[in-house]
C-alpha cells in the first residue's frame, strides 16, 4: 500500500465522524471498523464518513465500507459520506452503496436534517 490509512473518529452531540485519509484497502479494516465500534459503543445514531478526494480504495477497501454500511442499516444508524471524488462517487453507485448511505458534496450538506 502506498499511502497508509489513516483513521481518526470523533463524537458529537448529534453526529459521530470517522475522518479516513491515504489508501482504503483490506490493510485499513482493523483501523476503520475499529473506530466505527468506538462510535457505535458512545452510542452514535448519526454518522458520517469523511473521506478526502485524493482517497484510493481498492475492491477489498469497498468491502470494509460496505461491511460497515450494512452494521449500521442492522444498528438503525444513519450514514452518510462526504468528501469523495466523482469517480468513487461513480463507483459507490454502480455497486449499489449508495442505496445504504447518502453521498453528499460537503460536510455541511451531509449534516443538514441530523
């Protein structure tokens, strides 16, 4: 992997973050379903994935974001994604993730309604 996952999570008063930067692969699973845990065990109900557009994932990257997207639809949370470039946002729709998250164009357009 070229350019290392890092992973960092925080908790609001409405809204949890897990804020991803460098290559989303089968090497970040630990780290991102790591923080969704720690989120989820504050009890976040609402939370938004940040991710940067110069963010690579590969297949086995979009497994992990998939994984964590039908934990939340299971727990009822909400989730939401900002921060994508127009090619994952391509790629996101094409194998049908966008049916369990909203992708939107800013952090403050994915924030409105929580």
């Amino acid at each position: 992997m070229a350019n290392p996952t890092k992973v960092s999570s925080a908790v609001g008063k409405k809204t949890a973050t897990i804020e991803m930067t460098g290559d989303i692969s089968d090497q970040s699973e630990e780290a991102i379903l790591g923080a969704y845990h720690d989120i989820t065990a504050k009890r976040a109900k609402n939370i938004l994935l940040k991710f940067h557009p110069e963010t690579f994932i590969n297949s086995a990257g979009l497994r992990v974001i998939i994984s964590l997207a039908l934990e939340c639809e299971q727990k009822k949370q909400s989730l939401r994604a900002t921060g994508l470039s127009s090619h994952m946002r391509k790629v996101f729709d094409i194998i049908g993730l966008t049916e369990h998250l909203g992708i939107h164009e800013t952090e403050e357009d994915a924030l409105k309604g929580w």
